[in-house]
C-alpha cells in the first residue's frame, strides 16, 4: 500500500497583532497535506511550525515536504527526524485518521470540551473578555511580561476587578520574568482563588528554578516552552516536574508517543493551540483526547479558545475537503 501525497500552503492574518515576551507576531503560515489510499481513504494532516518554541522553521518543513514524491510508502512516515516535530504531528495524524477510517469508518466518542479564550495584552483585555463571556467561556488566558512590571501588576487588579468572581485567569510570561518579577507575580496571585495557574514564568533553561518556585507558593505552576516538544516533555518529566503541563500536540511531535507519555501517572495537562487550523484542531479534539480521557482523572478547559484572533473564518470550518478546496 502507498499514499498519495499531496501539500497546499495556507497564510492567515490575525485581528491584531499578538504580543508575547518572544515579541509580535501578525499572522500565521503553516501546511495542510492529504494523503489519498488505493482504496480512496483521505486523511488530511496540518504542519503548523512554531520556530520560537523550538521547532522547525516553516522553510524547513515545507523543502521536507518537497523532497518527497507524489506516492508514500506508509512506513516513511514514522521516520520523520525529531528535529521536525510539527511535521511529525501532520503526517502521523493523516495516517492515523486513514488507518481508523479502514478500521471502523467511526469516530471516538468526545467528551464535553471546555475552553480557555487568549484575551489581548494590556487595557484591552478590560473589555475583550465580556463578549466571549457572554459566548460561554468561563476561563482566560492574559499574556505577561510584555509590559513594565508594575504596569502590568495594576492591569491585573483591573482585570481582576471587572470579571466575574466565577472566572478564572490564567497567566502566561512566555518565560519573560526574572526571579525576581515571578516573585512578585506569585506573592499577587496567592492573594487571587480566581488565578488557575501561572504558565511558564522563566525561561526555559531554568527548570530547577521554576521547580524551587513551585515547592514556595501555593499557586499553581505550569511549563509550556519548556515542554514544546516530547523530548521535552519526557526530561521535565524526569527531572521531577508534577506540575501542570501545557501540551500543544501539533507541535509536540508523533501523536501516538505523545498519547503514551500522558498515560503515565502525576501528568497534569492542559492541551493548547498552537493558532492551528480545524484539520489539526479536530484530530485532536476527535482522535486524541477521547483516546486518553479514559486515563484522565481532570479534564481542564482547553487553551484552544483562539478563533475570535482572526478576521477570516474559513479555515475554521470543520470539513477538511471543503477546507482543502479554500487553498
């Protein structure tokens, strides 16, 4: 058996610039690719790169994806190098949805998702939140360490003020802060039940620090670049990390490796978005959390409340041929 292979670029704008601590970003590139068997089974996948969090570039996925021919022999997909995690993910993913179209025709059944909404960065997030609030999104999520520490700290005593006492607010650095400035953060989020956690407060080489951070203050701690990609993951996980993991599965690496690793004991995670479009989101949503939640004792809401970030809906839509035909 072979596949037949095929690629189609795609390039969406968001609303407004995101600000994180890596800096801004305007819109988003990545790769969608189906895979057609003899038998006319399609199953597409998305390569959606994230270089600042460690993988490869989209240049580098998409000469990967040119180096190969129109026909695929299905064990060259599970020889993808590491060093192509987002490329990984895409391939595996449109294999796998063929291999369960052959075996049962039947998708898994999903459990009720809730999410978590990025708001923007700064005063603008005071008044973002009410429309989503009012869509039903009861979790935020409010980027950090973009501003001056004490502006900041007082734009969190407003957002703080202005949301429901029922809301929870998570907060990212992106690995933006000090010691120092995380001390801070955290000595502010003891006094706040509605902080759900605080995500990657120090950049990635200072695990041991984030894990002195996390045995200090009683607010939760979590890893999200320190984490991007499953070696990643599994060394955390060996130096000792029980705290939450934020897990972006498209740019993570093989999806089934990436099902084992979640199966052990003590991982807490939190499956995040990576600004994908419907084809990676839904094999996630359909594929890869039903097949764990079984193991899972909690189910957080989603980091996947990013659709209101861009102008253009169409690569939102849930069918994958009528999504491929947009390109």
């Amino acid at each position: 058996m072979r596949y037949q292979v095929e690629f189609r670029r795609y390039q969406r704008q968001f609303r407004q610039p995101l600000v994180t601590a890596h800096g801004v970003w305007r819109d988003r590139h990545g790769i969608i690719l189906r895979l057609t068997e003899a038998a006319g089974r399609v199953g597409y996948g998305e390569i959606a790169p994230l270089d600042w969090f460690g993988t490869e570039t989209l240049a580098q996925a998409w000469e990967f994806c040119q180096g190969l021919s129109g026909a695929l022999h299905p064990s060259d997909l599970w020889t993808i190098p590491a060093s192509l995690p987002a490329c990984q993910f895409g391939f595996e993913a449109a294999a796998l949805e063929c291999a369960q179209l052959e075996e049962s025709g039947d998708r898994l059944s999903v459990p009720t998702l809730t999410y978590s909404a990025l708001l923007p960065t700064g005063a603008a997030a005071l008044q973002a939140w009410q429309p989503l609030w009012q869509q039903g999104t009861r979790t935020f999520k409010w980027k950090i360490g973009v501003a001056p520490l004490q502006a900041e700290l007082s734009g969190l005593t407003q957002l703080l003020q202005t949301l429901p006492q029922s809301a929870k607010l998570r907060l990212d650095a992106n690995g933006g802060l000090s010691w120092n400035t995380a001390c801070q953060w955290l000595d502010i989020c003891a006094d706040h039940a509605q902080i759900e956690f605080l995500e990657q407060p120090l950049p990635v080489d200072q695990l041991d620090a984030m894990l002195k951070l996390g045995d200090r203050y009683p607010t939760p701690l979590a890893l999200d670049e320190s984490v991007a990609t499953l070696p990643q993951l599994e060394w955390c996980y060996q130096q000792g990390w029980r705290g939450i993991f934020v897990v972006k599965p498209a740019i993570a690496g093989s999806p089934t490796r990436l099902r084992q690793f979640c199966q052990q004991p003590h991982i807490d995670v939190v499956w995040s978005s990576v600004f994908e479009t419907a084809i990676a989101r839904h094999y996630i949503e359909h594929r890869l959390i039903p097949a764990l939640i079984p193991g899972t004792a909690q189910l957080r809401p989603l980091g996947f409340g990013t659709r209101h970030w861009f102008t253009d809906a169409t690569l939102d839509q849930p069918e994958p041929e009528q999504l491929w035909q947009t390109l």
